[in-house]
C-alpha cells in the first residue's frame, strides 16, 4: 500500500504518544523493557521518523507542528497575492502586444505553470511550494480563457466554468491541494446551476436569482465522495460534503426569507413558511446522517444550520415582541438545551465512535 | 505516484491545449468572411475609456452605445419593448389584471433574445424629428409668456435636446428584437445598417399615476386613477467593452479630440474616429478598421 503524508504524519505522532504512554507506565511500574528491547525500538523508530523527514517533510514534534501551521498560512497568502499580482501584470503590459503574441504568451504562461505545478509536487514533499505552484497555475488558466474572451470580444458564457472546474480538480488531485478542490466545486456548483437555469430558458448570468437551481448542483456534489472513494486524499471527502450542505442549506435558508425568488408558482409567505419546515428537517435528517455515517463534518454542518434556522425564526417571532433581556435569556436556555440534548445522544451512541473519514 | 503525476501533467497540459484550440476556432469561424454586418460607427456610437485607468491596464477597449426609441409624450416610466413583443418572445401574459398576476408577470426571469439596431435609419431620423418639435411647442409657448422663468428653462433644455440628438449621441437605435436570426435578417436585409446582436430581455411592470386633466377635484375613484405599463427591457450581451487591437494604439492615442459638445457651447475631449465594426457568424464583434475622422 502507498504511503500518503498524512499517513506518515499520522504514525511519526502515534509514536510520540507511544512513547509517552511507555515512560508513564514505566514510572507507574507496570511495564519495563530491557535495554536490548529499548535499543531495538529506539532504532526502528528513528529509522521510520527519518525515512518520513526524508520522503514527506513531516513534523517531528509540537514545535515543528507549530511552524508548519504558520508555513501553511504563508503559502496560502502568498499564493493569493502572487495569483493577484499575475493578474495585474498582464493587465498593465497586454495593451503593449499584438494579438498572435497575446495568444502566445497567454498558452505558454498557462503551459508552463501547469508544468512547474506538477514538476514540483514530484519534488516538493512538504507540500508549500507545489501547492502555492499549482494555485498559480490555475489563475494562469483563468486569466487565459478571461483575457481569450477579451481580445477578440467573446460573448460571455457559462461554459468557461466546465474547464476552470475540471483544470482547478485536476491541479488538487495532482498536488493534494484542498483550496484548489474547493475552488473546483465552486466553479462545478455555478456551471451545474447556470445550465439547469439555462434549460428553462433563463439567460445564465441570472442563475443565482432562482437559488433553487442550486440543489442539483448540491445532490451531485454531495454523491461525488460516495461514488469515488476518496481514501488517498486527506480531507477531500470532507470539502466534498461541506460545500454541498452549504450549497444546499444555504439555498434553503435564502428562500426561507425570499419567497418571491422560488420557482414554485405560490404565494411568497406560503414558499417562505414551507422552506422554513424544511430547513428544520434537513438539518436534522444531516444530524441523524452524520451521527450514522460517523460524518462530524455533515454533523457540524446540520447542527449549525439548525441553530441558524431556529435563531433566525425566534427573532422574526419574538424580536420586536420580547423585551430584550428575555428575548437573549431565551436564547441562552435554547443553546443550553441543544447541549443537553447532544450530550444525551453521545452518551447514548458514543458519537462518532471513531469512525468515519 | 511518479507514474500517476506523469498522467496529471499529461492531463494538464492537453485539457490547456484542447479548450484554447476550441475557443480560436470558434473565433475563426466567427470571422470567416462574409461578415453577418459591418457598420462604419463614429465616437457618437462607440465610448472610448481612454485615460480612466489606463495606469493599472494598457489596453483599449470601446463601448458600444446604443439607444431605445423615444415615447411619444417621454413623460414617465414606460416599457421599451411592447408587452406584444414580449409573448414573441417567450414571456407568459399575465393571467389578469389583478396585482398577484401583474406580480407573476413580473418576477418572469430575463431570457436570451436577439437585438436589431439600426444605423442613422428612420428610428433615429424620428428621435431628431420628436425633439424638433418638443423644441418648437417649447419655443411656442416662451413666446406666449416672455417673463416666465421656467418656461425659458424648458426652451433651453429643449435646444440642448435638440442639438444632442443631432450632433453628439448614438444613431444607433434598437428597432426589433426576436428569437430567429433568418427571421430578422429577413426582415432587415441590409447589413450596412441593420446588425444583429445577442442580447437578454427581462419582463417589466410599474403602476403610473393618470394625471387628472379635468375641472376641479379628481373625482375618479383609486383603481381608475393609476394604470399598470407592462413591457420589457433589454441589453446587449458582451458589447461593453470592444477590444481595440495593438496595431491602431498609436493611431488612437494621436487621435485629435474636439468637435461641439451636446451642451451647445462646451467643447468635447471625445477623440474623433471612424470605425469599421464587424460582426461575425456568432454576432460577436471585431474592429476591422479605425481611422481619423476629418468632418
């Protein structure tokens, strides 16, 4: 079986644990080994921790795990400001060149980067370096089709979604980049949500204002990870799940409040009250799953929109009718109930039990 | 792994490849000769941006601007396309006309149409003409009361309508929408004035106030005295910003500005141009030609 980083990460701290749990009991006169035993284990561990220093870059202790958390937050900004500053640049000197080289220089920039994403995820075990690489690459290729649409006056479509969508998942599959896989299933959920707005003969741009076009973009979104198995790539499931709930439980929760946005040929106050009951029963039914599944992404997702759906309700009822102290007391009493009722679940089921990806 | 990157970096490069190939074919095929139209536009009908921002972006781009014919009286809100026009076009009628299915009518989502504009045709010719004679009753009634202020005041404006429509704003005017583009080019044939471009149509609705012209009080009960205007509005679909190639920057740039503002005395920092717009088999637009406009 290949070994991921996250693997490696995973057993470099089982050890550290091990190994404080061994001096305890050692102390506790438990367990005690021998010194040839010692040796042997001592040995085998620093050969494993070296071999994963040498082939992941991992973080051999707090202080490490510390750092590498600020690394990651470096890569992230400075991947934003230099796909920022690209951009700029080609807008301050593309007025300089004729149209061929335009072309030209937009293919080799797209060209070049995807191929110094994918050359430095072979090299770069850390991960910083491709993955700042790889965001670069993909606002190579959006600048490219955006500035293709420019120079020769495109009509504005939909459809350069579909490739944006695919290069942004290609890129994070390449280089286990999750902002790049978020970045894919935004452009996913819009080009799905323009197109089932578009079969209903709705100009694409105003996809948005029917955010019921959403929920097949959701649905698919949500099956992906139950469809392809997402083992080898840390964290991707999750993104998965959590941006479809968000696509689907957002939609609900705006058309709660703007009824007149619906499809459905009705009265806004009947629409409105309609997807209020279901914002509540989604939410619950996403708890229910979470808790089944082992999913604590769908779990926290469900019980944060329940709370936003019932906070949301209490103060359409009760803001302008409560005095203010007893309106917040109510809320306080509502938080402390949720608490109670979680706790009862997780002694009863034993929440998550560990399971679950 | 290695293998696997090998297949990404495949992947990667063709999927660049392949959605760049299709989007300059589909601009070649665009551009293929005979253009669908090609109108000789003047700075009337095509802004330029030139200076604002150009710090930060060294292109040129060019708006094409275009206008909507007139109503007779130009008082109040009213649609610019006929509720007719709009069941054309796809539209649902509203069931009556009660406030709930003036509301459905209204909240109809925009749909994709296609925009006739007509160059220095009779629809601007008529623009010119209803200003002519907003400026002549305007005259007319300043003779009546020489001592009125306001009246002078809608005299002036009325001049200054006048001189803008005949010397300043765009002559192109939208004179028919529609869903076939034979159809309209049937309809329209000459392609040295009549351009088709794609454009969106949304569904409009507003309740106006009849003005009581009558002796007297208003004796008019409430439901007579206001009256729903049904329609539509459009607008085109990437036309906002022509790109204007390299080889015509220098000549731009050292176009001359001037010519006679709308205001009547103010002097215009518009640059003075002659363009040759094409529009292809997908009705996007090109610039074919730009030169100095010397008249």
């Amino acid at each position: 079986m290949t070994l991921s980083r996250s693997d490696a990460q995973q057993r470099a701290d089982d050890i550290g644990v091990f190994n404080r749990e061994l001096a305890r009991l050692e102390a506790e006169q438990v367990l005690s080994l021998s010194d040839d035993q010692r040796a042997r284990l001592h040995g085998h561990q620093q050969q494993l921790l070296a071999s994963y220093r040498t082939a992941f870059d991992i973080d051999h202790d707090n202080q490490a795990r510390q750092l590498s958390l600020g690394m990651r937050v470096a890569s992230f900004f400075g991947a934003l400001a230099l796909a920022a500053s690209l951009f700029f640049l080609f807008y301050q000197f593309w007025g300089l060149f004729g149209e061929v080289s335009q072309v030209a220089i937009l293919l080799a920039a797209s060209l070049g980067s995807c191929a110094l994403a994918l050359w430095l995820s072979r090299r770069d075990g850390s991960g910083y370096f491709s993955k700042l690489a790889a965001l670069l690459a993909l606002t190579c290729f959006v600048l490219n089709i955006v500035m293709l649409g420019q120079i020769f006056n495109i009509t504005p479509s939909d459809k350069a979604l579909l490739p944006w969508a695919a290069y942004a998942l290609l890129l994070a599959y390449a280089c286990h980049a999750r902002l790049l896989l978020a970045a894919g299933i935004l452009c996913l959920l819009a080009f799905i949500a323009a197109r089932v707005g578009s079969w209903g003969g709705l100009y694409w741009l105003d996809f948005g204002e029917r955010p019921e076009n959403f929920f097949p973009a959701a649905l698919l979104v949500f099956a992906v990870p139950l469809l392809i198995a997402q083992r080898r790539y840390e964290g991707f499931a999750v993104i998965y799940r959590v941006f479809a709930l968000l696509a689907l439980l957002l939609t609900v929760l705006v058309l709660s409040h703007w009824g007149e946005a619906s499809y459905l040929n009705y009265s806004p106050a009947l629409i409105e009250g309609g997807y209020q009951l279901l914002g509540f029963a989604l939410s619950a039914a996403l708890i229910w799953l979470g808790v089944r599944r082992g999913w604590s992404d769908v779990v926290n997702t469900g019980l944060s929109f329940l709370v936003i759906f019932l906070y949301t309700k209490l103060f359409d009822w009760w803001w302008a009718l409560l005095p203010k102290y007893l309106f917040f007391l109510l809320l306080g009493l509502i938080a402390v109930l949720i608490l109670l009722v979680l706790r009862r679940l997780r002694s009863r089921h034993g929440l998550f039990a560990g399971v679950g990806q | 792994m290695k293998g696997t990157q090998g297949y990404f970096l495949v992947a990667g490069l063709g999927l660049i490849a392949l959605v760049n190939a299709i989007v300059l074919l589909g601009v070649a095929w665009n551009r293929q000769e005979p253009a669908e139209s090609r109108l000789q536009l003047s700075e009337r009908e095509l802004l330029s941006h030139y200076g604002y921002a150009r710090k930060e972006n060294s292109g040129i781009g060019l708006r094409l601007d275009y206008r909507w014919p007139s109503a007779e009286d130009d008082e109040g809100f009213y649609p610019s396309i006929s509720l007719e026009k709009m069941l054309e076009l796809g539209f649902q009628q509203p069931a009556g006309p009660d406030d709930d299915s003036l509301r459905r009518y209204s909240r109809q989502q925009q749909r994709e149409a296609l925009l006739v504009l007509e160059l220095d045709g009779p629809a601007y010719q008529r623009e010119v003409q209803l200003a002519r004679d907003r400026y002549a009753e305007a005259q007319r009634l300043q003779r009546l009361d020489p001592g009125n202020q306001a009246l002078a005041d809608e005299a002036r404006q009325a001049a200054s309508s006048l001189d803008s429509r005949q010397q300043r704003i765009s002559r192109l005017m939208v004179v028919d929408l529609g869903l076939d583009r034979q159809t309209l080019r049937a309809r329209y044939p000459d392609r040295q004035r009549y351009a088709i471009v794609r454009g969106h149509v949304r569904p409009f609705a507003h309740r106006q106030w009849l003005p009581w012209r009558g002796e007297g009080d208003d004796p008019r009960p409430d439901e007579q005295r206001w009256q729903w205007q049904l329609g539509g509005s459009g607008e085109s679909a990437g036309l906002g910003r022509i790109h204007l190639p390299q080889r015509w920057h220098k000549l731009f740039v050292s176009l001359p500005r001037g010519g006679v503002k709308g205001d009547l005395h103010g002097k215009s920092y518009d640059k003075q141009f002659i363009v040759a717009l094409a529009f292809g088999r997908r009705l996007e637009p090109w610039i074919v030609d730009l030169q100095e406009r010397t008249r």
